[in-house]
C-alpha cells in the first residue's frame, strides 16, 4: 500500500500543477529527433588530394570518411614560361609568380650550358679610385663591379734628417734637396725648444712713472716694452637699501648679504622713531572670558597681550605695551569688529625703521650682485654713487724673449725700482735646429736617391714608413654567359684609360632558365598565372589535361537538424566546401514546457490551494497486485473516501505495474 500511495500522490501533485499554477505563462520548446546526413560537392582532380583532404577532416572532426570516383572528368593546366636570360631572372620570376598567384612552380635551364666570361680592366693606382669607378660601373653598364689588388704592395716611405742648425740654412739645404732629386720636401722643428715669455711688472699707480720706469727698463735690459693700463679709473658705488622694520631684521639681513657678497656694509635709522602707545581693553567679566580675547587678539593682529584683574573689581582687561601706530590701526580694526572698547595711552618713542648701506664699491658687477640680493627679499634696493672714484693703475709689459740671462735681468729691476713682476708664458716657443721630411714615395730608387743627397751633405738621415701602403687594382665585372652586356663592360674601361679585356672563368652554366608550373586546377588561376608572365613581358604556353574527379563521401550521421546545420557550417568555414544537409530519417519532436518556477516554489503553492495532497487517497482494490503493491491498470479513479461519490472523484494516469 505504500507504492500505491507514493504513485497516487505523485499524480495528484502533476494535477494541482496545471490547476495551482493557471498564470505563469509556460515556454514550449520543440526537440528535433530526426536523423540527417551531410554531403560536400567539392571535387578533387586527383586521388591524393582528395585523400589528403579526406585525412585533415578525419583529423580535425573525428568523423569517418572515405575518397570515392565522383564519375565525373575535370581539365588541369601546366604553365611554362619562355627562356628567361640569366638563372637570377628566373628566380625573381619563380618568387613573384607563386607569390602572387598562391601556386607552386619551378624553374629549370633550358639549351646547353656555355662558358662564363667577365670583362677585365687594365691595371691602375689609388684604392678610392677604385671604389669611385666601382660605383660608376654598375650605374651606367647594370653590371655589377668589384675591385681587387694586382701584384704586391709597395710600402710608402718618408726620408727624415737629424737636426739642422739654424732656420736659415735649413731653408737653402731644403731649396738644394728638392732642384738636385725632383722630390717635395718641407722642414719643422727639431728639439724640445725654449718657451717665449713676456715680462710684466706690479702696478704703478702713477702713469709719468710708469713711463720713466720704461726707458731706464728698456736700456738696462735690451728688452722693448710697453705701458698696459691694468685698471681704468672708475666711479664708486655705494649699495642702499629701503626701508627695513625692526632692528633684528636688519642685522640678520646684513649678516647674510655679507656673508654671499663678501662685501661689508653697516645698518642705520631709517626716517623719523616711532610713537608707541600702551594699549588697554574695556572690561570682561571674568579671567576666562579675558584670556579668550587675548587669543582672538594674537590670532587676528599677531599681537602679544596680557590679561590682568582690575582692582577691586570682579572685572579683567587685556593689556598690550609698546605698540606703534601700524599695529594700533590693527587693534582698532579688531576691536570695532568684535564691538569692544579700547584705551591708548602714549608711552614714548622708538626706531623701528632702519636701512643697510655697504661700503663703497668700484665692481659693477658685484653692485648688481648686491642689489639682486635684496630684491629676493622683496627689500627695495638701488646703486647710490658713493661721490669718489679709483684710481688708474699701470704696468710695463716687455716683449718676447727666450733667453735666461735677460729674463733674470728685467725680473731684478722690477723688483728693485718697488714694482715686483713676473715672467709669463706665451704659449711660443723658440727653435735652434729644424728638420727636413720629404714626401711619401714607394720606389726604391727615389729613396736611395734622397738618402745620398744627405749623406754628401754630412747629414744624418734614414727613411720611415709611413704604415700605408702603394697598391694597383684591377675593376672586373660580374661574370655572365655571353659576350653583348661585356662589351658595354670594355666601353667604360676605355673611357677611364684603364683599357680592359673579356676573360672565361673557367666556370660553365646555362644562358636562360624557364618557370614550370604544377598541375593548375581551375581557368581562374591559369589565367592568374598567364597575367603574371605578361606583366613582366616574358611569353608562356599551357598544355591541358583530362583527369578523373574525386569526391569525400561523410559517413556521419547526425541527430537534430540543429546539430546537422552545425556540422555543415564547419566544413563550410574551415574547408570553404560546398555542402548540403539530407535528412535520411523522420523521429519524433519532443516538447518540453517550462513553467518558469522551481520544485521548492511548486510545492509551496501546492500546500496553499485545495484540495491538499497530504491527506490519504483510496482506489478500488479490483486494480492492484497485493502480491507485490503495484497499480494494474493505465487509468484508475482516486478517491478520497470509501464511500462512491462521483463529486469526489479524481480521475488521472497511473503507470501499470
């Protein structure tokens, strides 16, 4: 009886669904059981192809698939270009024709081979000469030119003397060398040197002096000389501050501007002393009410005060002392704001205003230094002459001279006649010996030639190399089969004076080349293909082929026309195959409802309407198995009481068994 009563109760719940649930609009969803095929009509010109294809699919989906004769005969092409000049033209052809036409081809010689040949340039001097012509070679021939040495290389050389005396001498010897060998020569230096210097003297204040000192300079040292200025006179400045307020500020700022400036200076009063007042508030009613003031007074004014009892009174003031009349205008602000009373009583005077003024300059410079300084202390500044200029300052300045004993000579008057100088170098120097050096030469001869002019003169001499090196090169062209592009080579070889000839290499190869395509499958590209040959002038045939179809036949079975339509797009997109979908076999459609609510939400309905389903149900017992409590019958009417009351009855399905 429990089965019974679990089967009974699990119908009454289907049957309260569709009466508890009457407004929640249901969903019906169709599934599509049916079986279907897919088919491609793609056709392969071959059976490896289509094989090849048929293994991808295999291998990318899982499906099974086999190659089989479509019936049917398809045309290929094999495209072949003309003879092509030269193997590096075909090449290029080769690359360009699969690039823009995404099929594959070679290229292969055509005739019998034949020999290379290059043109050959006479031999010439200059490695620069070499690169230039190198150069104008390929632009005016196309061909393209290297340059390589012919024969060894000569090491160039210098002849190089030992020192000569005298400047002089060295000239003629110079003059003899190069009219007696023909060879370029040229003399420098020879030695350390001696230093040139020029004698000065301290400053002499007085310029009748000055001159004095010169003439009695000059005859004692046989020196010249000359008279330098080394200060002219100049006015003398003085630097003036503005106002500054309070004493303490002034000292801070001139210790600081002597400090940077390394300038002294003084501070003094600036305009007339100050009055100062005491200053005494109305009064508060108490020490709280004081001291508040007093903060509301520091904190508006900057002021310091003090609060004091008035004697006798329960009453408190609030004081300040010494205060100016600037800060009085403060007090008085405040205090009219805030609707307080004030007393102020004069109490004397009191510099509150002071400048800083320096000592007297003669740098302008070191003014506008000064004046600058203050200024990025927002302090007003200026440059004051101070009324007073310096005085002109002279010295004796000798001329050139290398040698010791007059050096000492001029340093000893100056000291004794009080104006103490010294020896400054000039950046000169002075030579007693020199030295030849001829040009650079390579031939053995010319060197020999210069070292026996040296040594008849008596003069030591040998030959330097100079770490370069004399080298001929010959320009030779790329090697080519044929001669007609050679020609062009021997042309500008003459035309440079370096005559040339054609030469074999010894190597053999063949004149033209020609481009083969593979089987082409479709008039689309053959024509392709015959557009890329025409674009680049070179003529080409094709030759056409029957050959036998073959397709891939998709063993797959597929269930839902949804499931089958996928299939086909994927072929479609991956394989860019044509592809049909055929339904082999009609299945049911199965329809789902959703009823947009959960179990747990349905059952809570369910125990809010009636009838409940909770409560015991009978059936008669014509229709149950008691050996094993199950229903026998597919329909049975439920009760919900024993007595036979048709209003009472509930009629639904019950599985049988």
């Amino acid at each position: 009886m429990k089965n019974i009563r679990k089967t009974v109760i699990f119908a009454a719940i289907i049957l309260l669904i569709h009466t508890a649930v009457p407004a929640i609009p249901a969903l019906a969803a169709y599934t599509d059981t049916s079986v279907y095929k897919i088919e491609t009509t793609k056709e392969f010109n071959s059976e490896s192809a289509a094989l090849k294809a048929a293994e991808q699919l295999k291998k990318d989906t899982g499906w099974k698939a086999e190659v089989k004769p479509s019936g049917k005969n398809g045309t290929t092409y094999v495209l072949t270009s003309e003879g092509v000049e030269g193997e590096s033209r075909a090449k290029n052809l080769l690359l360009q024709f699969e690039k823009e036409t995404g099929l594959k081809a070679s290229y292969g010689p055509v005739g019998q081979k034949e020999p290379f040949s290059k043109a050959v340039s006479k031999e010439f001097a200059g490695e620069a000469k070499a690169k230039e012509w190198a150069l104008q070679f390929e632009k005016e021939t196309g061909l393209k030119a290297t340059y390589t040495i012919a024969g060894n290389r000569e090491a160039y050389v210098k002849v190089v003397t030992g020192g000569i005396e005298g400047e002089d001498n060295t000239k003629a010897i110079l003059d003899r060398f190069q009219k007696e060998t023909g060879l370029k020569a040229s003399y420098a230096p020879y030695g350390a040197g001696q230093a040139l210097v020029k004698l000065y003297s301290g400053e002499i204040a007085d310029e009748s002096k000055a001159k004095s000192l010169l003439v009695r300079f000059e005859k004692e040292t046989a020196l010249k000389g000359t008279i330098e200025t080394v200060k002219k006179q100049q006015p003398r400045y003085k630097i003036a501050t503005g106002s500054i307020q309070g004493e303490t500020n002034a000292k801070n700022l001139l210790k600081q501007f002597e400090k940077e400036l390394k300038v002294k200076g003084a501070y003094e009063a600036a305009g007339q002393p100050a009055q100062l007042y005491n200053v005494k508030s109305g009064y508060f009613n108490d020490e709280k009410s004081a001291k508040n003031a007093a903060g509301q007074i520091k904190k508006n004014t900057g002021l310091t005060s003090s609060t004091e009892k008035v004697k006798g009174t329960r009453f408190w003031i609030v004081s300040m002392k010494s205060v100016d009349s600037q800060n009085l205008k403060k007090i008085d602000a405040f205090f009219k704001k805030k609707t307080w009373r004030y007393t102020a009583a004069k109490t004397g005077k009191k510099q509150t205003s002071f400048r800083i003024v320096s000592v007297p300059l003669s740098d302008q410079k070191k003014a506008n230094d000064g004046i600058r300084f203050f200024k990025n202390k927002n302090i007003q500044a200026s440059a004051q002459s101070a009324g007073s200029t310096t005085v002109s300052r002279f010295r004796i300045a000798s001329g050139e001279t290398a040698v010791q004993a007059r050096i000492n000579k001029g340093l000893e008057f100056f000291k004794k006649n009080g104006a103490a100088g010294t020896a400054g170098p000039t950046g000169k120097k002075v030579y007693s010996h020199y030295q030849l050096t001829t040009e650079s030469v390579y031939e053995q001869d010319k060197v020999t030639k210069a070292l026996n002019f040296f040594k008849e003169a008596g003069i030591h001499a040998e030959a330097v190399k100079t770490g370069q090196y004399y080298s001929r090169y010959k320009l030779s062209s790329e090697a080519m089969i044929g001669t007609e592009k050679l020609q062009q080579a021997l042309g500008f070889f003459s035309k440079q004076n370096i005559p040339g000839k054609i030469e074999q290499t010894g190597e053999y190869g063949y004149r033209q080349y020609r481009v083969t395509t593979g089987q082409i499958t479709s008039k689309a590209d053959l024509d392709k293909g015959l557009n890329v040959f025409k674009k680049n002038n070179v003529s080409a045939t094709y030759q056409t082929k029957s050959v036998s179809l073959f397709h891939i036949s998709i063993n797959e079975l597929f269930t839902g026309k949804d499931r089958a339509d996928a299939a086909a797009n994927r072929i479609k997109t991956n394989y860019g195959w044509p592809v049909n979908v055929i339904k082999v076999k009609n299945g049911p459609q199965i329809t789902t409802t959703d009823y947009g609510i959960t179990l747990s939400q349905m059952v809570d309905k369910q125990m809010k309407v009636s009838p409940q389903t909770d409560a015991s149900a009978y059936v008669s017992l014509s229709y149950i198995n008691t050996a094993n409590q199950t229903v026998t019958a597919d329909l049975l009417n439920i009760r919900s009481t024993p007595p036979c009351d048709k209003r009472q009855h509930h009629r639904t399905a019950a599985k049988r068994g």
